[in-house]
C-alpha cells in the first residue's frame, strides 16, 4: 500500500486530479484511496492488462508510457495501437463501473511505473465510506462520457474528411 505522505502519493493525486476521480473529495477521502493503492513496475512490452480478461482493477500510470491496443481479426490475429498514455493517465474505468472483459490490452512501452487500486479493497473502501464511492462513480462515468464524445467526434470526422 502507498504511504500518503511518499513522493507517489503526490504523484496519484495529481494523476486523479488531472484524470477528475476526485472531483468534490476532501483531502481525507482521497488519502483513503491513495492508501489503497499498490505500487507495481512493469518492463518495456510487458503486458499490463490483457484484452478480454476478467480483471476489474483501475491504474493509474505514475511514470513512463503505455500503449492501448485492440485485436482485430484480419485472417492472422493483429494488434492494433490506438492511443499511448504516459505519466498522469488512469485506465480500466470501463471494467472498474460494469465488471465486463477489457476491452483493450495495455502494454509498457518503456519500464512504467503505475499504481493499481485493486477492485476487492476499493469495494471494501466504499462499502464503509459511501461518499467516496457515490463520487468516484460520479467522477468515473464524467471521464468515461467525455472520452465517448471524443470518439465520437473523431469517427464523425472521418466519415466527413
């Protein structure tokens, strides 16, 4: 678990300022969350998560980039990158919200740096501070929503261009 005080803790806290998770939150219940957080490393092209697995945890990347990728089925399976993130950018909200399979696979890029707030712990957590939970999902689904519409936007303009 990450002591609130580390330098890391100063680096979740901007990522979830930066990403909105914790909008409305005082300094206490986003400690709460950082506190639950596990640091882990992972080597260049190691995969972080895995498309279609079950797992339900949400990351945040402390340092160092990793790109989101999606099979496609083109004869031979290929493996297509869609977006790089890098230092500050939270994913798995999607599975987090709805317990459904990812839906992409990360992989490292360079030797990255992230926290994982485990699905199991965070539940604990927002069973025994509701409030917290009340704005996380809140937080969640205005992260998820602006990320939709960007994708939106970007598929209407390549139907017009």
């Amino acid at each position: 678990m990450v002591d609130t005080n580390s330098d890391s803790a100063v680096l979740i806290r901007e990522a979830l300022t930066k990403a909105g998770f914790n909008t409305g939150m005082d300094v206490t219940e986003v400690d709460d969350l950082i506190g639950i957080a596990e640091e882990r490393e992972f080597s260049n092209g190691i995969s972080i998560i895995r498309e279609d697995s079950k797992t339900r945890d949400l990351y945040i990347i402390l340092k160092g980039r990793a790109t989101v990728t999606l099979s496609i089925p083109l004869g031979k399976l290929k493996e297509e990158v869609v977006y790089t993130m890098h230092a500050g950018q939270i994913f798995g909200g999607l599975a987090l919200v709805d317990g459904s399979p990812r839906s992409a696979s990360v992989l490292a890029q360079n030797k990255v740096k992230t926290c994982r707030i485990d699905y199991d712990v965070l539940n604990e957590l927002l069973e025994a501070k509701p409030r917290i939970g009340y704005l996380l999902m809140k937080n969640i689904a205005a992260v998820i929503s602006a990320r939709i519409r960007n994708t939106n936007m970007l598929w209407r303009n390549s139907l017009i261009w």
